[in-house]
C-alpha cells in the first residue's frame, strides 16, 4: 500500500469507529428506556390477570354453565378460525448481531413442514423467509425498530386474534451479554379443567352489561397486554444485543487501527528511505561530476 492509501484507510477506520461507538450508545439508551416498559407492563399484566381471576371465580357457576354450552368444554368468548400461526418478530434493518437470525433458525423449524401459517414482522425476517421459501404463503407486517403503539399493534393483532394458537418467535433479554431465541405460545382457549373454583366466594359482583362480554374484553386484553410485553421483551434483546456487537466491532477496528498506522509509519519510513538514498546517490553523482 502506499501514502495515500493507507491515508484512505485509516480515515475510512476511524469514521466506522464513531459509527459503532455512537450505535453501542444509542442502544444503551433505548435498552435503559425499552427495559422500564418491560417492568411497568409485567406489572400491570399481573395485575390484570388478578382481576381477570376475580371475575371468573365471582361467576364461577355461570361460566361453568357458559363452557358447556362451548365446543370441547373451553371457556372463550372471540371467533377462532381453529389454525395454529407462527410468528416471527424480527427487525427491519441489521447491525443487531446474531439474535435475529438464531430467532429465525428456530422459527423456521416449526414452519419448515407447512403446518402452521407464517406471520412475519420485520423486513429482515421477510428476507431470511423468502431465501428459504421464495414461494410460500406468508403474512408480513411493517413495525418500528424502536418505539411502537397499541396503533402500531392494531393490524398485527386484527390478524392473530382470529387464531386457535398462536407461537410466537422472538428473542429475550436474559442479560446484557446473554439474548436467546424464544417461543411463546398463547392459546385462544383455556379449558376449564385449568380454572380453579375450590375456595368460597364472599364479594359479589355486578357486571354490565353481561357476564359474557366482561369476560370476552378481559379475554382480548389479555391476549393484547401479552403480546405488547413480548414486542417489548424482542425489542429489549435486540438493543442489548447491538449494543454488545457494536462494542466488539469498535474494540475490532481499534486493533485493525493500530496495525494500519504501525503500517503508515512504515510506509513514512520506506518513503523516507528512498529519499536519503536518491539524495545520497545523487550527491555521489555530483561529486563524480
């Protein structure tokens, strides 16, 4: 390499070490701001569920009379189409390591043998999807990166919430240094076999307008509630998993940085080199002269 290349090189290094260092902190920050959302939504779907359980025991009896009433004895109150959807929560861009593809490696063994319908959020799990199966069918939604709202959600969970069981795909945050790829699955139907109505009930409660509807809007809360904490925990792996790839990759480009200006100064040495020996070679032609 000469002068000016290695010049090139090391400008081009140092710019992508800024880079990267700029993309550890930004993820940083969104990891500290994602991981809140994660603690004060598992708090409230606690919460929800403690009140979602007051409601069943309270009207035990009725619900029991309800299920027999229901297909298979299991108590549930929206339409399901009786399919099983995998989902992928993905990312629209790279630069997030190796979560997103060690997510779609699981994904794609449930949906390899055709069984379950492919839902798939993400433009780079779009990809990953078509390189496998250019011609299979598969439902896609655009969703942010970073940030989202239950408006955001509305379009993806119109679609889910018509199905019997529904897999979900995506990675958790197990600590800063530590993602895996994760299936969550939620079921559409619980049956009553898993209520338990064996204590006493001493409070009354009074429901408007039926006890049907109060239980089919817990029922779809609760299935929006859990899915937008699983969005949360995805995007929460993602940050922390960039976070932790853009460090190695500036701690990487150090190195290469530091050989590249041990190879600039060589490069400084050999130039001047030449020019000590053309000055000393033309000095002996002089004096020859």
């Amino acid at each position: 390499m000469n002068k000016k290349e290695v010049k090139a090189e090391i400008e081009q290094l140092l710019t992508l070490q800024a880079m990267t260092r700029s993309y550890a902190e930004l993820s940083s920050e969104r990891m500290k701001k994602v991981r809140s959302s994660v603690v004060s939504a598992r708090d409230f779907i606690i919460s929800l569920d403690v009140v979602f359980q007051e409601v069943r025991k309270a009207y035990r009896r009725q619900i029991l009379v309800l299920s027999k009433k229901k297909k298979g004895g299991k108590v549930t109150f929206l339409a399901h189409n009786g399919k099983t959807v995998a989902v992928l929560l993905s990312a629209n861009t790279g630069l997030y390591g190796g979560i997103v593809k060690r997510t779609f490696d699981l994904f794609a063994k449930e949906v390899a043998d055709g069984k379950s319908e492919a839902a798939i959020v993400g433009r780079l799990g779009r990809s990953l999807f078509l390189q496998n199966w250019p011609d299979r069918a598969y439902s896609f939604f655009e969703f942010p990166d970073h940030g989202f709202t239950r408006r955001d959600l509305a379009a993806l969970i119109a679609h889910l919430v018509a199905y019997e069981e529904i897999h979900i795909y995506y990675g958790k945050f197990a600590s800063i240094v530590n993602q895996t790829p994760e299936m969550f699955n939620i079921k559409a139907e619980t049956p009553v076999s898993d209520l338990e109505f064996k204590e006493k009930v001493y409070t009354k409660y009074l429901f408007e307008p039926t006890i049907e509807q109060i239980l089919a809007f817990f029922e779809t809360e609760m299935f929006t509630s859990t899915f937008e904490q699983t969005v949360n925990e995805s995007q929460l792996a993602k940050f922390a998993s960039r976070m932790i790839a853009m460090d190695v990759a500036y701690e990487n480009i150090g190195k290469k940085l530091t050989t590249t200006k041990i190879m600039a100064l060589r490069v400084a040495h050999d130039i001047l080199g030449r020019k000590q020996l053309n000055l000393i070679s033309s000095m002996t032609k002089w004096r020859k002269f």
